[in-house]
C-alpha cells in the first residue's frame, strides 16, 4: 500500500496525550476509519477499520464487522 494521505489524525490517549510510534508504526484515523502509518509518513495499512489498537509485539488488534 504506502500511500500518503493529506489530513490525519494520531490516537489521543484520555489523559495521557497523542499516542505516537510502537514498532514503527503509528495508529492513524482517516475520515472515521482507522489504518497505520508508517514512520516515513506512509500509511502501510490501509484505513479501513472501525477501530484499531496500537502495535505491541509486532501485532495489533483491529475491529472490523463489530467484531475485534
């Protein structure tokens, strides 16, 4: 994928600030899906989820269809 997109928006953590970087990519919402951006400022994975959890270990969690 590695598309740019113009506007987006970084994961806010209540009470804790923006959330940024964990294994290299950061938890990105575009219009009202969330996708992942890479640290060249890329999104790698698209924006396509309801809702989506930051990297940890190599993996993140993702919803999609209701269901995570």
């Amino acid at each position: 994928m590695n598309s740019e997109v113009a506007s987006f928006k970084l994961r806010n953590i209540f009470g804790f600030g923006t959330k940024g970087f964990e294994n290299g990519m950061a938890t990105v919402q575009v219009v009202k899906t969330w996708g992942f951006m890479s640290a060249d400022g890329k999104l790698a994975i698209a924006a396509k989820y309801e809702d989506a959890n930051d990297f940890n270990g190599g993996f993140a969690t993702v919803k999609t269809g209701g269901k995570w």
